[in-house]
C-alpha cells in the first residue's frame, strides 16, 4: 500500500521521543514532571456549577461555529483586553487552538503563490504542529532562528524578497513557546507591515497571553487596528489552558478577516468537531470572568521570583517575560535531560526536540525546556535540584 509522502521529513513528535531517552532509566529521586505545559493551578470555582447547569445540552449537537453567548463573550473579552472591536461574526470557537493553527494551513494557504510554492514561515524553536500543517498542504516550511541573536523572536523582515514574495502564511507566538520572549509593539507594528507589502497572514499564537512578568503582552489585532490593516492580515488563537487553567476543556478561538473566518468555518462544516455545547457555556463565563486570572497570573509571577533567586548565581540564566517555560542553557539538551532524570528525577525536555535543524545547526540543541507548572514547593524543589545538577556539579 502506497502511503504519502509529504510527512516523510517530519520527525518524531517531542514527547514519544522524550519517553525513548529517559523511560529506560530509573530516575534518580521522587520523579518531578516539568515536560508538558500542563498548567496544575486551580481551576475556576465555577466550572462545576455552569457544567452541571447545562449537563442536558449534551443531548444536542453544538452549534457548529459557537454559541452566539459564547461569540459575544469572547468579542466583548477582545474589547476589554486590546481594544480591538471584533464582532462575533469575525470569531471561530475552537476544540482546543492546536486545531485552529493546524487548520490554519488547511482554511488559507493557497496552492500557489505568484505561481511558485508558497511558504509558511515559522520561528525556530517552534510549536509543532506548525510545520505538520505547512506540510499537510504541500507548502515550503521555512524556519526562521529565534536565538538569543534575535531577542529569541524570528528576524522575518530580514528575509530575501524572494521569500517573503512566496509567503502565505507566518506563524508567530508571543509570549513564545519555548523561550518566553514577548513581542514588543515595534516588532508587531513591523510584521503587520511586512504582511501588508507581501501579502501574507500573520497567525499569531498568543495562547499564553495573559501569563506576564510586568506588562500585558501587546496583541497583534490591535496593532493592526491601530495601523488600519487589512483585516486579512492577522488571524489571532487563544486558549483558555493556559489563561484560565482549563487544558483539558480543549476550548480556543480564532479571530481574523471575513473570508478568514468564513473559509475556517467552512472547514469545520466539512470536516471539524465542535466543541460541545456544555463546555461552551464554561468557556462563556470564563471568558467572561478576570478574578481568577488575576489570581492564576499572580501565582505564575511568585513562580517566576523563585526561578530568578535560585538561578541568580547562573551567569547565563535569562527569565521569562511570559509564558511559563524557562528556556535554560545547557552544553547539550539530551545529555541535561538524561543526566538530571537519572540523578534527580527531574524530567525536562531537551530544546533539541522543539526546534529543526537548518544547515547543520539546530538553534535548541544548547537548551532545555522547563515547564513551572508544578506546585510551587515541588518546583522549588526541583529548580533547586536541577540548578546544583546541571550548573553546580556540572562546572
């Protein structure tokens, strides 16, 4: 049987790998998983109740698009959080934004651009499923180096006109995923602009938005709002994982154009799994709801003083502005993964495994990724043991 090929450079995903590295070898301690961003805060007190309250609508199927309560919900959190005025017409509630930035690809690459491949830009490191749709569409990846070189942002200004000619779609995430770099104004401004001249859309990824050091993260719907953009220029996704320590809901959104939503939507009328309509109505009040996403942040921001004093004697050790990974430098990924799990039991994930390699260098082999998601005194815990492990011992 003949099976396609366009998947055939793809490598394994992270996390089998990670188990084919550490799972043969006993840990060395209590075993401490900072692998998955999974957050283990709270969740809010009333996802019970609103479930509970709605248990029947499971007997129905959910409204394909989003609840017109839940599109409101979502266009009034937009308004309050960036000013931007995006009726529910321009909004896609999603199972979970992994689908809607794979799908991304699917809903809005063409098959060519100025009669060449087009390219989906992405930063390397990256969340992984964007080159799995990039590919999915016969597309031409392009990985662009989001290194300490470049504020751990891609430079996608400074790519050949050639390329940026072909461009059909940039993936961008701020705060990033793995390296906790958060956009500026002036970088948004620019590839807002760029997208403009070229043509393309920017899908910006701002699943960890509300998880910041001092400052809200700045969006690009409003920065292209204030530049009177094309609305067909950004798509934003959003989750409520992370915001409001719901991974398992697996609900998000997309914002975008008209025919962007419009072209989304179709794709799920064909081929998408709506989110069913209980935990619509959980995601409405959510959306609806800051305290608790105050208090989830502020417990994030003590994580992220117990990080900076137990890594202050780390001369290389670099915070995060948001997000909750910490992207720590090490001699070689795989060798600090290994070596903390049979020492400590401490399990991390090398950078190596986020990142591809291009002309023989891959940009996350000299890191590993931390996830903060541990009760804090575990993550002391760990921070503490891994600190002494890879910086202490290690010297």
């Amino acid at each position: 049987m003949a099976f396609p090929e366009r998947f055939s450079n793809l490598p394994e995903y992270a996390f089998p790998r990670l188990r084919k590295l550490l799972d043969a070898h006993a840990p060395g301690g209590d075993p401490v998983a900072m692998t998955i961003g999974e957050p283990r805060h709270p969740m809010p007190a009333f996802v019970g109740e609103v479930l509970a309250a709605h248990l029947g609508e499971f007997g129905l199927y959910p409204p394909n698009d989003g609840s017109p309560e839940l599109l409101a919900a979502i266009s009034g959190w937009l308004a309050r959080r960036y000013g931007a005025s995006v009726g529910p017409e321009r909004i896609m509630a999603l199972n979970g934004t992994r689908e809607g930035l794979f799908d991304a690809c699917l809903a809005l690459c063409p098959e060519a651009k100025g009669g060449k491949r087009p390219v989906v830009l992405m930063p390397n490191p990256f969340y992984q499923p964007y080159a799995a749709a990039a590919l999915s569409v016969g597309a031409e990846p392009v990985f662009v180096p989001a290194t300490a070189a470049t504020d751990f942002l891609p430079d996608y200004e400074g790519l050949p006109p050639e390329i940026l000619d072909r461009t059909a779609l940039a993936y961008l995430c701020s705060p990033a995923n793995p390296q906790g770099a958060v956009a500026s104004h002036g970088y948004l401004k620019g590839i807002v602009a760029l997208a403009e001249r070229h043509g393309f859309t920017l899908l910006s990824d701002e699943c960890y938005s509300e998880i910041w050091r001092t400052a809200p993260p700045v969006g690009a719907l409003e920065v292209a709002a204030e530049l009177s953009a094309d609305p067909e220029r950004v798509a934003v996704f959003h989750s409520l994982s992370k915001r409001s320590n719901l991974p398992g809901l697996r609900s998000g959104f997309v914002a975008g154009g008209p025919e962007t939503i419009r072209r989304f939507r179709q794709l799920r009328a064909y081929g998408g799994a709506p989110l069913p309509l209980p935990l619509q109505r959980v995601s409405e009040r959510a959306w609806a709801d800051e305290a608790h996403v105050d208090e989830n942040r502020a417990l994030y921001q003590e994580k992220f003083r117990i990080a900076d004093q137990i890594f202050a004697p780390v001369q290389a050790y670099r915070g995060p502005e948001g997000g909750f990974f910490l992207w720590l430098p090490v001699e070689d990924g795989e060798e600090a993964a290994l070596r903390l799990w049979r020492e400590t039991g401490v399990r991390v994930l090398p950078g190596a495994y986020l990142a591809r390699e291009v002309n023989g260098h891959n940009p996350g082999r000299g890191y590993i990724r931390v996830a903060m998601v541990a009760p804090k005194e575990d993550m002391r815990r760990a921070l503490t043991a891994l600190r002494d492990c890879i910086y202490v011992q290690g010297r």
